[in-house]
C-alpha cells in the first residue's frame, strides 16, 4: 500500500516535470511503475503511453489556449516521430525486459547529458539565426525519427530531444518550444500505444489512477513554470536522472 502511495506520487512528478519542462518527465514513468508499482518492464511501457499521451494533450491544450502552440511545427515534427514510433512499437514486444531496461537507462543517460547541455545553452543566452535553423532542418527530421523509436521501444516521450530542436535548432522560443514539444508528445504516444494493441493487455484501474495523478501535477506545473527558473529547473532534473539511470543498470546487472 506504501509503495502504491509512492508510486502515485511519482506520477505527480511525471506531469509536475512535463508542465515545467515540456519534457523529461515521462522518462520517469516506466521506473515507477516497475520499481514501485511491480509491473513488468515489458508491460510498463505501454502503459506509459495513455498515462503520458493524456497528461501532455491537457497541457498542450493549455499552451494552446495561451497562444504558445506553434501547429505547424507540430504537424511537421509529429508525423516523422509517429511513423517510426508506430514501427518501433510493433517490434518492442520482442525485447527481453533485461536489454529493454538497459536501453532505458542509456537513454535516461542521453536525456541527462542533453539537458545538462541544453541548460547551459540557458545561461549563454544562443540563439540559432533563420539561416542556421533552415540548414540544420535535416537534424531536427533525425531527432524526431529516433524521438519515435525511443517511445515505440521504451516509452520515452523524447521531450529531451523535442524541445532542444525546437529551440537550439529552429529557434523556437523556450515558450513555444516546451507547447509545442508537448503536442508532439501527446500525437507521438497515440501512435506508439496504437502500435502496442493487442500485444499486451493492460491493468486498466491502475492506468487511469497513475493517468489522475500525472495529470494533478501537470496542472500544478503549468501554473508553476512561469515563476521558476527553467534553467535551475533542467539542471536539477539532469542530476536526477543520471541517478536514476545508474540505479538501474546496478538493479538489471544484479539480476
């Protein structure tokens, strides 16, 4: 009972960090529900999906509501994330639960180095020009194809990569980054969890009880995200999921 206490509360840290950040809090769902909640890896991520796709949809919409949603960045980014999350979903079912954790962890790696960088790009104050985000585009394409085979294989939302092509690359402002990164989540889970039916069934009280509690911190972070510091904020979140990360190659290793 404590545990599931715990683990609804990291679920509140899932949408606290999605509303802050536009991204990275997903990174944090399949953990809870496998070290906290007791699901098998193989059916934690797609039950990540729902919980994460919803939690961002309601804080798009919110960002939309706002004026900061960029649609046809949206649009572009989605359907290259969607296609190769939908493919890479299909073949996640033949992934043992011990490489899948492994591959988890090297990605929370990856998303720690890019946020670490992304909030020294904050303190800096760079800022791509027109000409070098239009010659760059082809990275922004390459970072949303590997943001859907990271969610179709591990149900990572990729908002680490999103936000950084949206705002290093193309020079979205951190605004309008972090909504639109959310949006692109929100299609880009749709597809991966579309991928995942009928390859696993899903305890369907527990989806919505975690989806109800990701989404009382999306709220909380979406008030919160004008009044802190998203430099602090990213850094912060950086340190935490490279502990993350070496706790679980240290738990799969044991295994």
């Amino acid at each position: 009972m404590l545990l599931q206490f715990i683990g609804l509360l990291g679920f509140v840290a899932v949408g606290l960090a999605l509303g802050l950040l536009g991204g990275g809090g997903s990174i944090l769902a399949v953990p809870v529900l496998v070290h906290l909640l007791g699901i098998a890896p193989g059916v934690a991520v797609p039950m990540s999906l729902p919980v994460v796709g919803i939690t961002a949809a309601v804080g798009a919409f919110s960002r939309w509501r706002a004026g900061q949603l960029q649609l046809r960045t949206v649009a572009g980014f989605a359907a290259v994330a969607m296609t190769t999350s939908f493919l890479a979903a299909r073949l996640g079912t033949r992934i043992a639960d011990t490489p899948r954790m492994i591959l988890f962890a090297t990605t929370m790696l990856a998303a720690a180095t890019a946020m670490w960088r992304r909030a020294n790009r904050m303190a800096s104050g760079a800022q791509p020009t027109a000409s070098t985000a239009s010659a760059s585009l082809p990275r922004v394409v390459v970072a949303a194809a590997a943001v859907g085979v990271l969610t179709g294989l591990v149900g990572v939302g990729g908002g680490f990569l999103i936000v950084p092509a949206l705002s290093g690359v193309l020079g979205l402002p951190m605004a309008a980054a972090t909504a639109t990164s959310l949006a692109v989540i929100a299609l880009n889970t749709a597809s991966a969890g579309a991928g995942w039916i009928g390859r696993v069934s899903l305890d369907l009280p527990l989806t919505t009880q975690v989806t109800a509690a990701a989404l009382v911190g999306m709220v909380a972070g979406t008030r919160l995200a004008p009044h802190i510091a998203a430099r602090t904020l990213t850094r912060a979140f950086a340190i935490l999921l490279l502990l993350l990360a070496t706790f679980l190659v240290v738990s799969e290793l044991r295994h």
